[in-house]
C-alpha cells in the first residue's frame, strides 16, 4: 500500500517537474519574440520551437534521475536539492547548445535558450522547495509517517532515538 502511494507520489513530482521544463522552454520563445524585444531577423514559427521539446524533455528527465532527484530524500536538505537541480540544468543546457551548434539545419535564439536556462531552474526549485516545506509540515503534524524501531538498548542506540526525535520533519 505504502509502496503504491510512493510511486503515485513520484509519477506526478516528475509529471510536474516535465511540465514546468516545457511550459519554461514555451515561455521563453514567447517571451522572446513576443514581448516587444527587438526581432532582427523575423519571428519563427512555434512548431519550429515546439519540436526541440521531443528531446529536451527526456534528456531533462534522464539528467533528473541520474542526479538522484527521483529517489527518496526524506532527511536530506532543501539546499543539497537545489544544487542537484541547477547543476543537472546545467547540465542540460550545456548539451542543448551544443546541440544545436552541431545541427545546422535551423538556428535557436540565444536568448530564448538563455530563458529558458533561467526559467527552468527556478520554476522546478520553487515547486520543489514549495513540495518539501509542505511534505515536512504534514510530517511534523505526524502525518505521512514512517515507522522503525531501534534496536539496543547502549549509548548509541540512545543517540539515534534521540536525533530521530529531534527531527520531526523527516517523518520517522
């Protein structure tokens, strides 16, 4: 059952975070020729800005997991989660610029790609520290709990009792 709510949980957080990485990629074309900046060269179409998505959005999700942001992160700290999330953008727009300088088929704005780098930071840092703060609110009214015992009964075994209860936002 736990295991269950886990993984609805985990499908709609990367759900989210895709959404907001396309909505970013949107906003910044529209942004960019749209909002009276000067446009030397003419206004492309959307379907030429649309198209990139089919890779950005799975190379964002695979940069995501192999930065460990889809795993369990109960304990660890909204700063560490940050880090991890600007770095694998980073990361991603890194490859999306070179990218588009081997493929010389069609040529992206910079500023449009610059946005986009802005925006898809912190639209999914945001939503991500909005989530965390709130899972720990739950967790601290003793909601969405997980429950572990600790076994011995030494001076260690003390300690770890005594660290878990001064956290009660981990929800343990």
């Amino acid at each position: 059952m736990l295991y269950r709510h886990n993984e609805i949980f985990l499908s709609t957080v990367i759900f989210v975070d895709m959404c907001l990485v396309a909505a970013s990629w949107i906003v910044a074309y529209e942004f960019r020729f749209f909002s009276g900046m000067p446009v030397f060269f003419g206004v492309p179409e959307r379907q030429a800005y649309l198209l990139p998505l089919l890779a950005i959005i799975p190379a964002w999700f695979l940069l995501y997991r192999g930065h460990g942001l889809y795993s369990p992160r109960r304990s660890g700290s909204i700063y560490e989660e940050a880090v991890l999330l600007i770095r694998a953008n980073a990361l991603g727009v890194l490859f999306l610029v070179a990218g588009t300088f081997f493929i010389r088929t069609y040529s992206y704005s910079r500023v449009v790609v610059a946005l986009f780098a802005v925006l898809s930071v912190t639209s999914v840092v945001g939503v991500r520290v909005f989530l965390r703060l709130g899972l720990r609110s739950v967790r601290r009214r003793g909601y969405n709990l997980r429950h572990i015992v600790v076994v011995g009964s030494g001076r260690l075994a003390r300690e770890v009792a005594m660290r878990i209860q001064r956290s009660p936002e981990a929800g343990l």
